[in-house]
C-alpha cells in the first residue's frame, strides 16, 4: 500500500506539473486531464486521513493502558471509534484504487419486462419501475421515460427509462437480471403464495463515437402512439419503429409528442444495446466470478427474491438477506447496492 500511495502522490506531482502549462487548456486531452487530476487528489487525502487516523488510533490503544480507570474507559471508546472510520476509510480506498469499469461514470438506459406469473409480474414491473425512481430521487437523479407499454391490470408489460446522475451505471449495473417476487395476489381467493418474475437489463448509456451506425442498417417506420398522451401523441405519427437490421434489434418509442424526440430516444437505446453487444465481445477480460455478479447478456440470472409472506428481500449473488420488503420497494436499497460494489472490490482484488 505504501508503494502504491507514492505512485499515487508522484503522478499528482506530474498531472500537476502539465496542468501548469498555459497550453494545456487549448488542447484536446484538457478534460480528461483535469478529471485524473480531481482522482488523484481526491486518492491522495484518503491515504493523508488515513495515516492521521492511524496516528489518533495508536495514541488511544497506547492510552487504554493508563492507570486511571476512567482516562482508560474513554480510550476504549475512542478506540472502537476510530476503528470504524479507519474501517471506513479503507474500504473506500480500496474502491479507488482498483481498476474502474470504464462505463461506470455513464448514465444508465434500464429495461423492465414482465415475465412469468401474468397480470401479477406486469404489476411486479411496475413495482420495480417505482422502486428504481423512488432510489433516483432520493439521489438526485434525473429520470427520462424512453418507452412503456402499460398491462390492462396497472403494470408494466415492459417499460424502458433513462437514469442520469454521477456514477449511475456504477450502482445500476449491479440490477440486470431476473428479479422475483413471492405474494398472495389480490385476486387469490384460496391464499395461494405465487411466484412471478419480472426481467431487468441495465445498459451503459452510448455516444455517438462508441458504436458506428450505418444509416443504410436501419430501418425506420413511423405509426401512429397507440399509448395515453395528449391530444397529438394518438392522432399523429409521432411514434417511431428503428430496426438494425445486421443485428435484428427493434427499438420503439412512442412516449413524446414530437416524431424528432422519440427517434432520438430510440437512437439512444438502440446505440447502448449495440454497445452492450460490442462490450460482450470483450467478455472473456471479465473473471467468473465477477461475472456472476454483473450478470452476462441474456440476463438470465436469478438475482433477487422478494418474499412477502416472510417479509424478507434476498440477493442469491451475495447471499444477503434483510427484512424491509415495502421499504426496499420504497427506493431504500443503498445497502444492497453498496453490498455489491464491495463484493465487486473483493472479488477485482482476488484476481
């Protein structure tokens, strides 16, 4: 850790040493520049708090020896104190210091879809398409519908939205695969326990430069929403239909009044599930077992189990279970989302 701290310190010193040059802020590697040198700041007050903690921790333990019995007590508190937050601290330099998924820092474009369990998992849809919001909000992220489909029972057969926010793919990433929920429908007169299963794919949002499209790939058909909106949205042909057609993906958009938006909407998911499929190509870069965790492709995977009858809300992937089902649904999932991203350090540093 310590040769690693001065190589951390010795590039700021360089990182700095170019941003000093007037020339610098004309040219094209200005951003990213800056924003390495914002990480390497921001790394190198970890390890200086880290060593001030570390200093504060010995004198406690040195001072849990004293004689008095009360200067003593207050040590070990201090002690047990201190040892949180270097606990803390660590981790958080841990996260830094590993190899960063380069999509981390890009919005996120996430699917929802029924799956088995009829009217019950196009209503689970909408739960999760609630859940998701709820958690943005609390973040202060920024939320764009792409497309939806509403079931006749107040569900989702499948809805599409965008998340924008720092680090969204980060957290979001850890979501795609298959999520099921355990209940007793409303309509259930014997009290029957269901199983139903919504799917959830998490795509890392694409530019323009990520993935080449060939306009003579696609095909685009415009038709008239067929979906609830304003007077315009049913009366005009504003929604729109884009084929790849080397790929067979289909993207529809149908939410905004104006034909422009929604084509630029289903430009958007169709660049991102391209992405994917080129970032699939690389897949054999990723481990196992980490894998197992970010899910592959087909999102396939059971990743999570929601109980009702038991009130318990299970990740099969960590093996981590709580109560709180309808608070988790609420948005509360920080300390899911943040099990995850520490079981991605753990399992980066194991390889």
């Amino acid at each position: 850790m310590n040769n690693k701290e001065q190589q951390i310190r010795d590039e700021l010193t360089a990182v700095n040493e170019q941003l000093s040059s007037p020339d610098i802020y004309s040219s094209k590697d200005y951003p990213s520049i800056a924003k390495r040198q914002a990480f390497l700041e921001s790394t190198v007050k970890l390890f200086t708090d880290k060593s001030v903690l570390e200093k504060k921790l010995k004198e406690a333990e040195q001072l849990i020896e004293y004689h008095d019995p009360g200067i003593s007590q207050l040590a070990q508190a201090e002690v047990e104190t201190l040892s949180l937050q270097l606990e803390k601290l660590n981790q958080r330099l841990r996260q830094a210091l590993i190899p960063q998924d380069p999509n981390d820092e890009r919005n996120a474009i996430v699917e929802i879809r029924a799956a088995a369990g009829g009217d019950e998992a196009s209503l689970f849809a909408g739960e999760l398409y609630r859940m998701y919001a709820k958690w943005a909000e609390r973040h202060r992220f920024k939320i764009e519908l792409v497309s939806e489909s509403p079931s006749e029972v107040g569900g989702f057969k499948e809805i599409i939205f965008e998340v924008r926010g720092n680090d969204v793919y980060r957290v979001l990433k850890f979501e795609g695969g298959v999520h099921r929920v355990q209940r007793i429908p409303s309509t259930e007169s014997q009290g029957r326990i269901h199983t139903s299963t919504a799917t959830v794919a998490v795509l890392p949002e694409a530019q323009e430069t990520d993935v080449e499209i060939d306009p003579s790939d696609l095909r685009i058909d415009v038709y008239r929403s067929s979906g609830h909106g304003g007077q315009s949205v049913n009366t005009t042909d504003s929604a729109v239909r884009i084929t790849h057609i080397p790929t067979g993906i289909v993207v529809t958009c149908q939410d905004e009044k104006s034909q422009i938006k929604n084509k630029d909407k289903a430009m958007a998911v169709l660049r991102s599930r391209l992405l994917v499929r080129k970032l699939q190509e690389e897949e054999d870069q990723i481990s196992n077992k980490r894998k197992s965790l970010i899910g592959n492709g087909d999102r396939s995977e059971k990743i999570r189990t929601y109980n009702f009858p038991q009130d318990r809300i299970t990740d099969h992937r960590i093996g981590y279970s709580r109560s709180g089902i309808d608070s988790a649904l609420d948005g509360n999932i920080d300390d899911i989302t943040e099990r995850l991203s520490i079981a991605e350090i753990e399992l980066t540093e194991d390889n």
